[in-house]
C-alpha cells in the first residue's frame, strides 16, 4: 500500500476521531467494509449484471437479549436479522 492509500483509508475511518471509542469504532468499520462489505457488493453487482433484483441492507437493531451479553457498542452481530425475519422459535429448534 502506498503512504497516499493508507492516508486516505486512515482520514476515512478514524481521522476525525476525538475518543478512544470512535478510534475503535472506525477500526471496526474499515475492517467490516474490507473484509465483508466489499466482498458484498462485488456479488451484489454480479447479480444485478446478470439481470437480477438485488437488494442490500444493514441490520443495526440491537436485540433485547444483547443487553448484559455483548458490549453496549455493537449494535447487531452477523446472523441477528434471523429472528426478527423468522422469528425466534426458528433460533430455539422449534421449528
């Protein structure tokens, strides 16, 4: 990477952090958009070349059951979205 890419991504995600939070949530942000994000909308656009409907959302409500569980800053982890779309007996093996 070049010093120009690294301070661009680096102005991008963290640079006008003014705590140590918003300097975490900025890495988390730059790391989801590599390693998920991008990968996402590559797909995505694959789909939609070939002539499909494509539809792409973020998930950020935080299940009622998080409180106590995961830390306060994480809104909706991967796969939360599957009991509010199913429900939950689908999670609990009801189904």
């Amino acid at each position: 990477l070049t010093s120009d890419v690294v301070d661009r991504v680096y102005n991008e995600y963290i640079g006008n952090a003014e705590n140590r939070a918003q300097v975490r949530d900025g890495l988390l942000d730059a790391l989801g958009d590599s390693l998920i994000v991008s990968s996402a909308v590559e797909v995505a656009r694959y789909h939609r070349d070939a002539g499909n409907p494509v539809y792409f959302y973020e998930f950020q409500h935080r299940p009622s059951w998080a409180a106590g569980v995961v830390p306060e800053f994480i809104k909706a982890d991967h796969t939360d979205e599957i009991a509010f779309v199913f429900g939950k007996p689908f999670l609990a093996g009801d189904v």
